[in-house]
C-alpha cells in the first residue's frame, strides 16, 4: 500500500523572526522611556547643583600660605 507522508510545516523560522521583533520593539520602547526624564531638565539642574556644592567645597578647604606656615 501506498502511504502519504504528511509533512507538518515547520514554524520554527515564524516563531523565531516573532521573537526577535518583539525584543527589539520592547528594546526601542523602554530606551524612549529610559530617556524621557532628560527631556525635563531636572537631570541638568541637579547636576548644576552638585557641581556647585563640590566648587564651594574646594574653596572651603583651600589654605592660605600664612595659614600653612602657622602664622
């Protein structure tokens, strides 16, 4: 007799290009979520302030030369 060999289709290569659409998409939206708070300025505000307080700090602690030869 005769028997028909049935051939399943193989999804593997559909399931895999799936997957890595969907990983690139998550990678593209949570990097645009990532970003956002820069578009606020608060990042740079903060950083002006931080800078600030380190320059206040040098200029605190620098000593004068009588100061060093204990006059």
């Amino acid at each position: 007799m005769a028997e028909k060999i049935v051939e399943e289709k193989d999804n593997t290569w559909v399931i895999v290009g799936v997957c890595i659409a969907a990983i690139i998409l998550l990678v593209v939206l949570l990097k645009k979520d990532e970003t956002r708070h820069l578009e606020s300025g608060a990042v740079a505000e903060l950083q002006q302030e931080t800078f600030s307080k380190i320059e206040k700090r040098h200029t605190q602690n620098t000593s004068t030369p009588e100061q060093i030869s204990g006059k």
